[in-house]
C-alpha cells in the first residue's frame, strides 16, 4: 500500500515512512491510494476469527511487505490483548467497551500499534526518534504507557494546564525515563498549533529527528478500524446492522469507522457525536467549515476546535454530499444534556457512562428516536474513573478506584511549565535529540 499526501504536493510513501514522517513533508495527511475491500470469509464467518486474527487480516493491506508478518502478528497480538466487549444497555442501546487497556482509554489500542511498529522502524536508525504528541487528555497517557522504555525513541507530550483530569494528569506526567511532559499555559488546539509549528521548522528538523504520535499518523488511525469488526463480531441480529455513535474530538476515531465501512464492514450509519465544540455540526448545518477556537466542556478530550482528520473524511466521500450524509451524521450535545444523560443512565439502568460515552448516549437517543426500528451502539471511549472528578457530582456517589489507579494518583508528577507562545519550546525540542 503507498500512501498520498492530501495536499497533493509530496511523493508517494509506503507504510514505513508514512509513519515515521507522521505527516507529509507538504504538511498534508497521508492516505492510502486505494480503500482495500476486506475479506468477504472474514465477515461471513467472524465469529471464528479470534480478535487478533481479525486485526491481522485487517491491517495486512495497509502494512504491506515493511513488516515481516511473523513480527506483524506479534504487534496485533499485543495490540489486542485486553477486552473489548459489547454490553447491552436498553433494549436498542448497546455498549462498545474500549477502555480495558492500560490506560482505560481507546487510545490504547492506536498507541500500542503505532509504539510497537515505530519501535521497529527506530531499530534500522542510528539517531533517536523524538516523538512529539498534543494531548487533550487521553492520547498522552496512552502514548507514554506504549511507548515507555520504548529503545531509541523519546517521547514529548504536551498538554493544557489545567484542562485534563487528575487521572490523566498522573498518567502521563509521572513514568519518567523516555517520557517527557509539558504542561501549556493554553488550550489543546494551542498544544496542537505548538506541533504543527514545529514540524514547519526546517532548520529544526535538521537537527532532531521527529515524528508525531497524534492520531494524523497513520500507525494510530488505521488500527482504530479493528473494534468496529469486534463489534460486528459480537453483533447478534447480523439482519439489522448497527448504527454506531462516536464521541468525537479530532475525528480520528470515527474516521478509521467510516474506512471499515468503505471497506465493506455493515454499518447502517455513523454518529459524529459532538461537545459544545460544534465545527462538524455546523458544517453539516451550514456546508461551511469554521475553525474555532476549543471550548472546555466536561468531556474534555473532545475539546478541539479544529478537527485534524476531517479532511480525511471529506476525502474519503469525494465532496460528494450525498454519500457523505447517508453513512454520516452529527451533532452537538451540551454540558447539561450530557450530564443529564449520564445520572438518568445510571438511575435506570446502573451503567455507568463517562461523560464522552454520555456525549454519545444523548446523540444516538436523539437519532432513535426518529428512527425507531434501527438499533444502536455507543463507543464506550474510556473508563468513567478516569473522570471521577466531573461524574461524581452528578451522581452524588463516589465512583469507586481501581487500586492500579489509586497507587498512580499518589505518584509524583513532574512536569515543564511551557506557555504557549514565546516560551523555551524550540531550545527544548533541541535538547531531545
Ligand atoms: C480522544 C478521545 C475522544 C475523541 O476521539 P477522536 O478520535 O479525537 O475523535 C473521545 N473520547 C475520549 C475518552 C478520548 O480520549
């Protein structure tokens, strides 16, 4: 498979450099030159395919001959090696649990492909690999939990001061050894423009080696694809497809579902589901795609005022309007109507959700409602512990820890204090290297 920049204005790539380069030398996202179809044996018979037969099979196409495929196995092996099960909730809602990894968070599972290959790729190189990661909350655990004690690699996470959760905090402020943090007196989108400017620097460049762990490489999008299988897998009434609600931030997530659905995975419709950070809903409201600036919200890693991966959507549907708005649709849910969400579902049901997952829960609501024969499913983006701070509040109980947890939140942080603009963060990259 080789990979085109959007931009159009850069060479071909295959798997290998697409995710070493993170992004194209034009600053354009890769995509791959063709959606390949998958294996129609893998859907009709998934039920005897194991998890990390079916991430293989999915992911073979993409990688191509850059990975030995003993070595390839291995990768989604341990990619894979946590549950991901599908709880019933209601009648027609349904739970997709992606937050029984390390770090309790879906972004485990494109860490943990992206550390492990990357890891490989740094192996054949005599200089370190600095990977440089904007978090709104969840990326920068999961980055530094994969690529931890990671071999020739160092990592650098930046995140905004004061709008992550304590949970989040601790985990990626306290593993130390290859992993470094800083803390932005700003928002995410800062953090963000912060990496992007960075790898404008062609001066710097020449002197570090980087590379980006944010979900716009290709090493962290593609193997998102695989828990819509695991979905299908675990999909009783195969005769009525789902339709799947996304949380979404940057539109990673729900890009790597849109991919599996090209690919020929039935899904009946896909939910952008959205905070007050409503860019994607307006567009879809207005045809018009206006930046703004993040809002804080309570599900705070969907604070993105900008969202990276869209382009990859528009791409993917051509601008053709149509087909973009049959599998797609999105809307914006507030504070509120989110927690709302979350204490009704708990009263009624004893399902804890998370407020992303809440996010989620309120839009597909909304979307059966009109359309009451389908049935639905949410993805279930992290752990709700990982949000005590915000759920317990709004259930007036105590959201009981994890002692795994627990024993992190009385570890040390250590982090560099870093303003957005002006600060030392160039000298600071320098010194990486
Ligand atoms: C990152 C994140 C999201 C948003 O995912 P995108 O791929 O950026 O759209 C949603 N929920 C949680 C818990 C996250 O950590």
């Amino acid at each position: 498979m080789l990979y085109y920049s959007l931009n159009k204005n850069a060479p071909v790539v295959d798997f290998k450099t697409a995710t070493i380069a993170g992004q194209a030398p034009d600053k354009g996202l890769y995509f791959p030159q063709s959606i390949p179809q998958v294996n129609k044996k893998l859907l009709n018979d998934i039920e005897n395919y194991s998890n990390a037969a079916i991430a293989y099979e999915v992911i073979k196409p993409f990688v191509g001959d850059v990975i030995p495929d003993d070595l390839l196995k291995k990768i989604v092996e341990e990619t894979v090696n946590f549950d991901i099960p599908l709880v019933q909730v209601t009648r027609n809602i349904y739970s997709l649990e992606l937050f029984h990894g390390p770090t309790l968070a879906f972004k485990d599972i494109g860490a943990r492909f992206m550390s492990r290959c990357l890891g490989y790729f740094a192996k054949e190189k005599t200089e370190k690999i600095v990977v440089l990661v904007a978090t709104s909350g969840d990326t920068g655990g999961a980055v530094a939990n994969g690529f931890y004690d990671v071999a020739g690699i160092e990592v650098v996470i930046l995140y905004p001061s004061e709008k992550v959760s304590s949970v989040q905090e601790k985990q990626l402020t306290t593993l130390g050894k290859n992993i470094h943090a800083i803390e932005v007196n700003g928002s995410f989108d800062d953090c963000q423009k912060m990496v992007k400017e960075t790898f404008m620097d062609e001066n710097l460049k020449q002197q570090v080696f980087l590379t980006s762990a944010n979900s716009i490489n290709v090493a962290r999008w593609l193997p998102q694809q695989f828990y819509y299988y695991f979905l299908w897998r675990q999909w009783q009434d195969k005769n009525i497809p789902p339709t799947v609600a996304v949380p979404s931030g940057n539109f990673g997530n729900i890009c790597a579902g849109l991919l599996a659905q090209k690919a020929g995975l039935p899904i009946k419709h896909f939910i952008a589901a959205c905070n007050a950070n409503d860019t994607v809903p307006e567009y879809f409201n207005t045809g018009i795609y206006r930046p703004t600036k993040a809002i804080a919200t309570i599900s705070n890693a969907m604070d993105v005022g900008d969202p990276s991966n869209f382009v990859r959507i528009l791409k993917m549907f051509d601008n053709k309007n149509n087909d973009l708005k049959n599998s797609l649709s999105s809307v914006s849910i507030t504070d509120e109507a989110t927690a709302e969400t979350l204490l009704k579902v708990f009263k009624q049901t004893n399902y804890l959700l998370d407020p992303h997952g809440a996010v989620a829960y309120t839009a597909l609501q909304l979307y059966l409602t009109n359309n009451p024969t389908e049935k639905g499913v949410i993805l279930e983006t992290a752990h709700p512990v990982k949000f005590y701070d915000v759920i317990e509040p709004i259930i007036n109980e105590q959201v009981t820890i994890p002692a795994a947890i627990a024993a992190q939140l009385k570890l040390e942080k250590k982090s560099f204090k870093m303003e957005a603009v002006g600060g030392k963060w160039r000298e600071w990259v320098v010194g990486m290297g």
